[in-house]
C-alpha cells in the first residue's frame, strides 16, 4: 500500500493529504470513534466507514486502489473494540471481528473525510462575469496550449473557473476542432455528429444556427439526459458580415434572479419543462427546469433553449409564472448588461461550459463571405478530473 510522502500512514487513494492537524485523543461511541484533535476540534467516524476504507491490502488493493473486500465480507455485527492515538498522531482502530485485526488511519484522510467536512481536493471557486469580463484575461497562446504545458493547465482552469476560454494564433487546420480538444478527453459523438460544422456555404438546414438569423444565446443539446459539457468552436475562416459571437454567463444571471426577481427564479429553478429536438430522424426528449440548483441555490446546469422546448404541462397557475420569469431569463440572457461579444477569427478557438455558459450569434449576411465555425464536445468530468489530478 502506498504512503503519504514524509510519513509513515499509508493511504486508501492517490491523494495526499496535509497533516494540518494531529490526533490527540480517540475514544469510542456508539457505532463508531470520536477523535479530539490539536486544535481542538471534535470529528466522528462510522464504523463501516473506516472499516471499507482501512488502507491495509487485504481491505484496499495496493495497486489500483479499489476496494476489494467487499461490505458483505464484513460482519454486520462488527464493533470496534479499542481505538488509540499513535506518537505520531495517527489513529489506531482494533476490530471486534473480520479477516483483519487492526487498521491504522492517516490524520489528514481522516480529518478531511470527516462527517461534515468537506471533501478533499475540491474545485477551485467559479468566477461569474458580466459584460465588464475583459475576454483577454483568459486568451492562451494556440502554440503554448498546444504543447500541453503551464499555459495547457491555465487554459483547462479558465474553462472551469470563468466558464470561457480563447485560444488564438491555431495552426487552420480542419482537425484542429478534433485535436486540441481531444487533448482533455474523448470527443463525444452527438445527433451533429463528431464533428459539426456551422458553415453559411451549407445548404442543409438542420438548425437555426445554419441560416443568418440573429441567434438568442442558447445552451446546446438541451434535448439530452446528459447535455454535454465542453463545448469548442473552431473558426476556420470568418470573412462575412456581421456574425460576431455572443456570450453571458447563466450563473451569473441565476443570482441576478435569485436577488431581484425570486418569483422568476422560483418558477424557473421548480418547473419541469421537456425539451424536445425536432427532427426527421431523431426525437431526444428530456425533461427538467430550465435551470437546475444546488441546495445553495447556486447553478449547476442551465437547459437555456429559446426554441427547443416542448409544450408546457403545467397548471394554469404555474404556466403563467414560468413563462413570466422564462420571459425575462430570455431577455436578461442578451441583455448587454450581461453579454460579451467577440467575433471569432480565423485561427481561434473558443472553449465553454456549455451548461454554464450561454452562445448565440449577431445577424450576417452570408453574401459578403464566408463564415465557417467547426465544433465539438468533450465531457466537463474530464476537466474537473484533469483538474483534481494536477491538485494532488
């Protein structure tokens, strides 16, 4: 079983774990132990707890770190029989029964998966914005994100913390829409295929996005159980009038609701509404609030479709107070209070949550040039991975 680096406690993950405070004393309670530390603070741990993640390589495998002694190999009537501080502040378990005798506990996993606390490695905080984001604060060099390094990693923490990244000075390549992404995870195949393109040569119209009307900003793929993630944008030439992209971030204007307008943002957090796509050969339906919170109120995923929603079966009563605050969602999504624009230019690419944040388009006119964005999707777990991984 691995170790922290500098102790002597071995470890039922990958993570590392600060030793921020030691053991002091460790007593037993009914279904468990309660353990005072230095500072003074009193935490509480299960007995089945513990005893599936004892770090000793009967219980945890010592390569892959999975448990591998399954709970109904565990007696149901277990007890833990002694419990003790080591001289070095780790905590010593004694059990009453089971293929092992004793386990011995790392005082930083313990005190971070304490009940209550919360979980280790979290993610960083999330930045929201208004039109007052300076969209250079988070433009990357295409040479440098490319070569995977710092700057990759200072790219991957602006999609998560600000919701929104720029990548310029590409190589124009039409793979590139397959190649920088794929750096993070798998390219996810969508009813637009692995690969889409938004091109105003196309003859095909499939979706609003293929002709020149103006285009309200939007969440993509709201149809779907499990909207995807990331989304890239890869311009590949830009020449027409007018077609300059616009974004505003959903979390941002949550709390704007959840401030000034608590009936919109209770209708709309509440509501389920079915999101449907319309199409000849699909018929993806899912249904949820147009915007879904955590227990904090705070945004998880927005499912912002102007078009894409299925007739409302509601009462009369809620039918009246969902379209009231879906109206001023709308209107506050392109308000410019709230956008940003920026239009893309041959050689950049733009990176989003596309949970988070909101997309649309100005009007063009297909007629003076050529506009021809490539996109794609990648899973947001792979960034909060990627994330998690570079913190340990």
């Amino acid at each position: 079983m691995a170790q922290a680096q500098g102790s002597t406690w071995p470890l039922p993950d990958f993570n590392t774990y600060p030793v921020l405070h030691r053991a002091v004393t460790a007593e037993l309670i009914e279904h468990g132990i309660a353990v005072i530390w230095g500072d003074g603070v009193r935490t509480e741990h299960h007995r089945f707890v513990l005893r599936e993640n004892s770090p000793d390589p009967r219980t945890t495998h010592p390569l892959s770190r999975e448990q591998q002694l399954q709970l109904t190999e565990i007696p149901a009537d277990l007890t833990i029989v002694g419990a003790a501080v080591d001289d070095d502040g780790g905590v010593r378990v004694r059990w009453s029964a089971g293929p092992v005798a004793e386990s011995v506990y790392h005082p930083g996993w313990l005190r971070a998966w304490a009940g209550g606390a919360s979980a280790p490695n979290p993610l960083p905080p999330q930045v929201s914005w208004d039109s007052s984001l300076d969209l250079s604060t988070v433009t990357f060099d295409g040479s440098h994100v490319l070569a995977g390094g710092d700057v990759f990693d200072a790219f991957l923490l602006a999609m998560h913390t600000h919701g929104v990244a720029l990548v310029q000075g590409l190589p124009v390549d039409e793979d590139m829409i397959e190649r920088l992404p794929s750096m993070l995870g798998p390219v996810r195949t969508t009813n637009f295929g692995h690969v889409f393109d938004v091109r105003t040569k196309s003859a095909e119209v499939t979706s609003n996005a293929y002709t020149d009307l103006e285009l309200p900003v939007h969440t993509d793929l709201d149809t779907r159980e499990y909207m995807p993630g990331l989304q890239f944008l890869w311009c590949m030439a830009n020449d027409a009038t007018g077609g300059e992209s616009r974004l505003s971030d959903a979390a941002a204007i949550t709390r704007h609701l959840r401030a000034e307008h608590s009936d919109a943002y209770a209708a709309l957090t509440t509501i389920p509404v079915s999101f449907i796509n319309k199409a000849a050969d699909t018929d993806y339906r899912f249904v949820a609030p147009f915007l879904v919170v955590d227990g904090d109120g705070e945004l998880v995923e927005a499912r912002w479709s102007p078009w894409l929603r299925g007739p409302l079966q509601a009462s009369i009563g809620d039918a009246e107070r969902f379209y009231a605050g879906l109206r001023l969602a709308l209107e506050l999504g392109d308000d410019p209070r709230f956008v940003v624009s920026h239009k893309l230019a041959a050689g950049e690419m733009l990176a989003f949550d596309n949970r988070r944040i909101l997309h649309g388009r100005g009007p063009l006119d297909r007629s003076t040039g050529e506009r021809w964005l490539r996109g794609s999707y990648v899973e947001r777990e792979e960034l909060e991975s990627r994330l998690r991984v570079r913190q340990r």
